[in-house]
C-alpha cells in the first residue's frame, strides 16, 4: 500500500522558506534527498500530490514539523485512476467548487461516449447539493470521502 499526500501551498511555502534560508538552490536539495528538483519546484509550488515518504523525507530534511500539515488532510491508498480522474481528485481536496465544474464538462463526454451511467448520475446530484451547501463548512472530511468514493467507484468501473 502506497501513501500520498497533497501539499498544500501553506506546506509548499514553508518547504520554500526552509530552503532559501539555508541558502540552497533546488539542484542542490535534489542532491541532499533524492527528490528531484522539478519535483521539488512543484511541491514547493503547493498542490503536488507525492508519495508520503517522499515528503516526510524533505521536511525531516528541513526540520518542518509535518504533523501540523498532516492534521489538513487523510492520507489514503490511491489506486491507479486516469490522469483526468487524478486531477478532479486533487481539485476536490483544494477546490471543491472548481472540481465538481471540471466533472459536469467531461460528464456529457462521458455520457456521450459510454452511454447514461448510474454513479454519474449520483455524482451530477451530489454535486448540486453541495454546491447548494457551499457556504457550510461543517463536515469537510465526510464531504471529501463522500466526493473521493463516487470517483473511486466510476473509476473502478472503467466508465
């Protein structure tokens, strides 16, 4: 079982910070940790999903306390989804309202091409309720599983 974790901007720019103020280049972190340095550009950069190892092992390097990050978020087993599926994921932990607007452009795609499918139609309802609710935000974590499970399922069924 792989681990992955979404860096946030807030983490990207205390890894940043860590690395200008001990007055090393990218290149030369790449070196110290294995971690390349466009990899680090983005992650830097915030939204980067990585493996869990890959972001415990910088910020052990920087001294970053990783905890106070980790409580944003839940690590989860990833499966193998398509690289649309992996990017509505990661905008739906960072931009719900910009993730589910992704979905509703490829769903009609998606109909289109395979036909009515019935996690669609549950994600387009879902979709709307949440977006009716946007302004609550009691329940983040149960709204992200919910989200994360209906895409897993369509992903897992190879619309």
């Amino acid at each position: 079982m792989e681990l992955f974790f979404y860096v946030t901007e807030e983490l990207g720019q205390a890894i940043e910070k860590a690395r200008k103020e001990r007055g090393f280049t990218q290149e030369e972190v790449d070196d110290l940790t294995g971690c390349s340095a466009s990899n680090l550009y983005l992650i830097e950069k915030g939204y980067k999903r990585v493996k869990y190892e890959t972001i415990e092992k910088i910020c052990r390097f920087y001294g970053i306390d990783i905890s106070k990050y980790q409580s944003q978020q839940v690590l989860e087993e990833m499966v193998d989804l398509d690289d649309f599926f992996q990017l509505v994921d990661l905008e739906m932990r960072i931009h719900p309202d910009q993730a589910m607007e992704m979905f509703r452009q490829y769903e009609s795609k998606i109909v289109h091409l395979h036909g009515r499918n019935p996690e669609l139609t549950v994600l387009r309802y879902y979709a709307k309720a949440k977006q009716a609710e946007a302004s609550e935000k009691y329940q983040d974590s149960v709204e992200y599983y919910l989200r994360r499970h209906i895409l897993l399922q369509i992903c897992c069924n190879r619309i």
